[in-house]
C-alpha cells in the first residue's frame, strides 16, 4: 500500500477541501448513493421509508451516518503513511460490515466512486485525481477483509 510522501500530501490536501465540510458533504454522498443506487438503503431500516432526496437531506440518521462515514475516511488518510495505523482502522470497519452488518462489499465502490465524483465537481480533475488511489487501496483491503470473513 506503500504512498509516496507526494502522495501523502496530495491525498490529504485533496481530503481536506472536501472533509471541512464533513457533514453536509457525507451526507450529500449518501443521498445521491440512496437516490441512484436506491438498493443500497435496504440495508439501513431506518432511512427505508424516505424517498426524497430533501427528506433524506434533513434526516439526522442519513447526516449522522454521512458524518460518521467521512470521519473514518479522515482517520484512514491521516493513516495513508502508516500501513499498520491504516488497517488497524479499515479491518474493524470491514469486518463489522462484512459479519454484522451484511452490508455487500460493492457498496463501498458506490461510495468512493461517489467521493470522486464530488470532488471533482467541487474542485476539479486533480483534487480527484489525488484522491484515487485511496479510494482505490480501500476497496481493495476491504474486499480482502470480506474475503477473510468468507464473503
């Protein structure tokens, strides 16, 4: 998984543009996974019923969850130099969605796709560009990790 310190750098700084505004910015990445992808909400009871993206939006699950999913993301980049630091994040969090949660490991593609995709709409090409090889080393551990756990 080796980042090279540019990489680190320009991971991070790309991260930032989009995790200063955690919250909001989560939750729009769960909104429009929930809205073009809307399979992905059978695996949240609680957001089941909401249809619209506005309900979704005002929702204090969907932006608890959207927060806690840009959290773990932050807590993973400020890692991207430790191997060790940045699995000891990424397994747990696969492993409770692989065993308790169920949750389909391509859902997590989804996400990071979505990520991408905001990052470039927000600050351009290279911000994404920066960014790709994280998403990237995290669906690979995680798809490992689902692997493991007999997926």
């Amino acid at each position: 998984m080796p980042f090279s310190e540019a990489e680190v750098q320009s991971a991070r700084g790309a991260w930032e543009k989009i995790y200063v505004d955690a919250e909001d910015n989560g939750t729009a990445v769960l909104v429009r996974m929930f809205t073009e992808h809307p399979d992905t909400k059978s695996y949240f009871t609680h957001f089941k019923g909401m249809d619209s993206a506005e309900e979704m939006k005002q929702s204090d699950q969907v932006r608890g969850h959207g927060k806690r999913v840009f959290t773990a993301i932050n807590d993973m980049v400020q890692h991207l130099d430790n191997t060790e630091a940045f699995l000891g994040i990424l397994n747990p969090l696969g492993q409770k969605h692989a065993t308790q949660l169920k949750v389909d490991p391509k859902n997590f593609r989804i996400i990071c796709d979505i990520i991408l995709q905001m990052m470039e709409e927000k600050f351009g090409g290279d911000c994404k560009a920066s960014f790709e090889k994280v998403t990237n080393e995290i669906c690979t551990h995680l798809n490992n990790v689902y692997k493991e756990a007999g997926w």
